[in-house]
C-alpha cells in the first residue's frame, strides 16, 4: 500500500503541498521508517537540523527509528534514539513513545501488540526507576498521533 501511495505523491507533487502530503500520511495512517544516520551519510539531508523527523513527528505522522545497514553507517539501533535525546531534543517521554510507534507500525496481530505493549512499558518503567527518572506521562505510554508531542 505504502509503494502505490508514495507513487500517488510523486504523481501530484505538483498539485499539492507538502502539508497536505504530510496530513495524508497522518489521515491515512502511513508509517514513516526513519533512518536519521543513513540520510545523514547519503546527503538526504546535510545535518540533523534540517532533517524533517521532528517536524513529521509534531505533525502527527506516525514515524519511526531505525537504523537502516548498521556495518555500512557505522550504527546502531541505540545510536538512532540517542539522535532523538541529543540533536532534536526528545526526552525519555519522548524517547519511549517512538520506541512503542515501531510497535504500533508493526504487522503483529493486535492481540500480540497489546502483549508486548505491556512487556515494553514494564521494562521502560524498570530502566527509568534505575536511571532515577520519573515514571512515564500518560502521553509517554500511547504510540502514534493520539500521543503527539508533548513529549519533546
């Protein structure tokens, strides 16, 4: 679905703006992959300001972190959300929220989503009561739009 509708933006990139491309992607629910290293070291974007995660994010889109060919873009999975914390300003609230978009992006069964939802909120809770940090906001423990931004 995500080829055929990147193919329907190409085709009229000329009629609409990028904000009605970015309220597309919310309306219809399209994850977004995010590789922030990767477009760093291929020159889609020349540094991590200009790099549209925070905006797609703010906008609602439901976006994720990923760290495309760790050996080749010398990355990590880690790396990729220490870029959220230290270049856009994410903090563990926001931190945990686009860990648990990768879920909500996720072709798991509902059922196995819910399951591990709760495995991952369990263990977040665990690793912020031994980094001495508060326990999560209500906005912190929702993935995708509802959730959208308090949490950078």
């Amino acid at each position: 679905m995500a080829e055929v509708y990147f193919a329907d933006l190409r085709a009229r990139r000329r009629q609409d703006s990028l904000a009605a491309k970015v309220r597309r992607l919310v309306d219809l629910g399209i994850p977004l992959e995010v590789c922030p290293t990767s477009n760093l070291c291929t020159r889609v974007v020349s540094s991590y300001t200009e790099h549209p995660f925070p905006a797609l994010d703010a906008a609602g889109v439901l976006v994720t972190i990923n760290s495309d060919d760790p050996p080749l873009f010398g990355t990590t999975l880690t790396d990729e959300f220490l870029v959220l914390a230290r270049h856009w300003g994410y903090d563990a609230d926001g931190v945990q929220r686009i860990a648990l978009n990768g879920l909500e992006a996720s072709f798991l069964p509902e059922d196995d989503k819910a399951r591990l939802r709760d495995e991952f909120l369990a263990e977040f809770a665990t690793l912020r009561a031994e980094l001495g940090l508060p326990p999560a906001s209500e906005m912190a423990q929702r993935a995708g739009a509802a959730a959208v931004n308090n949490s950078r």
